[in-house]
C-alpha cells in the first residue's frame, strides 16, 4: 500500500494529505484558507500580468452604458 500524497499548508507549513478526504486542501484548515484569501483581498498577492497584454484588452469591449 501506498503512502497518501501530502503538501505543505500554503499559510502555515503543517502537512496536509492531498485527497477528497481533506476538503480544504491545500490548506490544512478553513481558518488558514480564509488568512490565505484575507492576503489576496488586500492585494498582498498578485498574478503578474502584462501591460501590453492590458492595452490590447483595453479596446476590446464597448463602453459599458450607466
């Protein structure tokens, strides 16, 4: 028998077992879940992005009407 996958808890370190039996994986709880989201809301985190891609996008669409 196989030992289960396991990961690190993106906010704490602790070890979390990949698999449908840890439902907030990759974190090892929902209270780490939401520090986790908490950092993303307050923009402490951010996907890199391209700001020729940006201007190509920004055209795209019609004015959005108020």
């Amino acid at each position: 028998m196989s030992q289960p996958v396991t990961v690190e808890c993106p906010t704490c370190g602790a070890p979390v077992e990949w698999g449908p039996q840890s439902p907030n994986r990759p974190f090892c709880s929902e209270r780490c879940k939401l520090i986790d989201l908490g950092a993303w809301a307050a923009e402490a985190h951010a996907i890199p992005g391209d700001d020729q891609e940006d201007d190509v996008f920004s055209g795209s669409l019609p004015p959005r009407e108020h």
